[in-house]
C-alpha cells in the first residue's frame, strides 16, 4: 500500500484541484454581497441516517481555504448519526465559509455514503474471519477520499492503484501466454527493477487456481465468479499456500455466503460505485 505521506499527497492535491474547479478567479456571489470584514458561523447539519465520514477531510479544506476558520467538531468519523445531528460548527470570515462549502458537502456526502455501505457489508460479515475489501472502481480524481471513507466504514482497502500492487487478471494472463508464463515474467520483472511488490493472481475456475499453486510465490488469489461449492473447494486446495479473494457480483444477499466458504477477503467495487450521497448541508447560525 501507498505510505501516509503519499496519502496526504494525494489528499492536498484533491484540495487544491477542487478548489480551482470551484472558485477560479473569485467566488464573486460572496464578494459581491458581503463584507470582507463579515464574521459567520454555520453549522454541518445532517438530514439523513448513517455512518458520518470526511469530518477530518473538511477541517483540511477549512485550513486550505482560511487557516482562520475555527472548527468545533461534535460528531467524530465513523460514528453513526440521525437526522438532526449537526456534525460540527465553522466559525471565522464569512467569505470563507461560503467559499470552502460546496467541496465539504461534496467530499462528506460522498464519503459517508461510502463509509455506511461499508458499515453495512462489515456488519453481515460478523463473526465470520473474512474482510471487505474496495476495488479500483472510484471515482477519478478523488480515489484517496473514497477509499478513506471505506476504511472509516470498517473496511480495508485493496491496492491504491497501478503502481502498489502486481495484479494479474485475465487480460494480463490471456496477453502474456497463460498463467504459469504471467507469472514467470512478473518475477523476472520485479526482480529486474528490485521492486517489492506483493502479486494477486485472479483464477477463472479451479484448473487454473492449481496452475496458480504450481507457479507459487503469490501472495493471494482471486477467486472470480466462483460459486459456493467451487469456492469451498478453492479454499480447501489453497490452505495455507497463500490468501484467498472473492469477487465478482458479490452482494448483501450473497456475501454472508462467501464469507462462510471460508476465504480471507471479499472484494467489491459496490462499495464505491454504487452509493447515494448522505444528505448534508451547511447552515449559518
């Protein structure tokens, strides 16, 4: 996974870039009707029920935008909430406030819709030893906030991108000649540019799961499709060898059902491409 300084790149960078898409030269709706000088408070006001995310997120938009603004947080990430909580007060120049809101409420509608579907998926999962996991279908641009909010929900996240992670799916399989060949030339690879990478290797059926076995040296395979018995079975040929991953269509009517075929993690892009925004607003006071 990617370090916590990458992470905090990733996140200055989504501030930064939100911020220009939003105000550019000058939110002149605010400029044009209050005073420089204008002192304001609002409140984060939820009119929906859930698990709260993007609290800490929205501090740092504060800070970037006017590091003035005083936040008074009462609702901390991952707490569940009801309609009427207010999350936290903002108080500072009134310009600012106005100018910061929109990424806020975006960023924590967003994020707390993610976190309590995630919450959910976690909640079916108790008292079982399986996981959820996230998947690289995020939105563009802000991949760092959603998968944040997943781990805010009890989650766990899958590789950040492209560059933390080997993961061999079909495609790359089909392209490099077969699974043995994929990945022969994956170690020769990563041995050639001495990266350290972990390698997921996604199987179709069982036949390819014991070529995966045969190749060895992965740290976890993707079970893709499987049904409850094949996936029983994979678990059973697996051992201890190396981790093991559903995925593939899996829902909340399902996913108790994988869990209990005994593998280490589910996967599901649901978790982030799937959600409705929390409903939230600022309120001056």
């Amino acid at each position: 996974m990617i370090s916590e300084e990458q992470f905090q790149n990733e996140l200055d960078l989504i501030i930064a870039n939100a911020v220009r898409e939003d105000v550019g030269d000058g939110d002149h709706s605010s400029l044009a009707c209050i005073p420089a000088s204008a002192k304001g408070k609002a409140k984060l006001l939820v009119k929906d029920e859930g698990i709260i995310a993007g609290v800490d997120f929205a501090k740092m938009v504060f800070n970037y935008v006017d590091s003035e603004l005083a936040v008074e947080v009462l609702i901390n990430d991952g707490e569940k909430v009801k309609y009427g909580d207010v999350v936290f007060y903002v108080e500072g120049s009134s310009q600012s406030i106005l100018k910061a809101e929109r990424l806020v409420l975006n960023a924590m509608q967003r994020m707390s819709a993610i976190a309590t579907k995630t919450q959910d998926f976690v909640s079916i999962l108790d008292g079982t030893d399986t996981k959820i996991l996230d998947t690289r279908k995020t939105t563009p641009g802000i991949r760092a906030l959603e998968k944040w909010a997943v781990k805010i929900g009890g989650g766990e996240n899958h590789r950040f991108a492209l560059y933390d992670m080997i993961m061999l799916k079909d495609n790359h399989i089909d392209f490099a000649g077969g699974i043995a060949k994929a990945i022969q030339k994956t170690k020769d690879y990563l041995a050639e540019k001495g990266k350290d990478l972990k390698i997921i290797v996604e199987a179709r059926d069982l036949n390819e799961v014991d070529e995966i076995l045969k190749a060895g040296g992965v740290y976890r395979i993707l079970l893709d499709n499987f049904d409850y018995d094949d996936t029983t079975e994979a678990v059973k040929r697996i051992g201890d060898q190396c981790l093991t991953e559903s995925s593939g269509g899996i829902t909340e009517d399902t996913i108790r059902r994988y869990a209990e075929c005994g593998v280490n993690y589910i996967s599901s892009g649901a978790l982030t491409h799937s959600v409705y925004n929390m409903d939230l607003s600022l309120k001056a006071v």
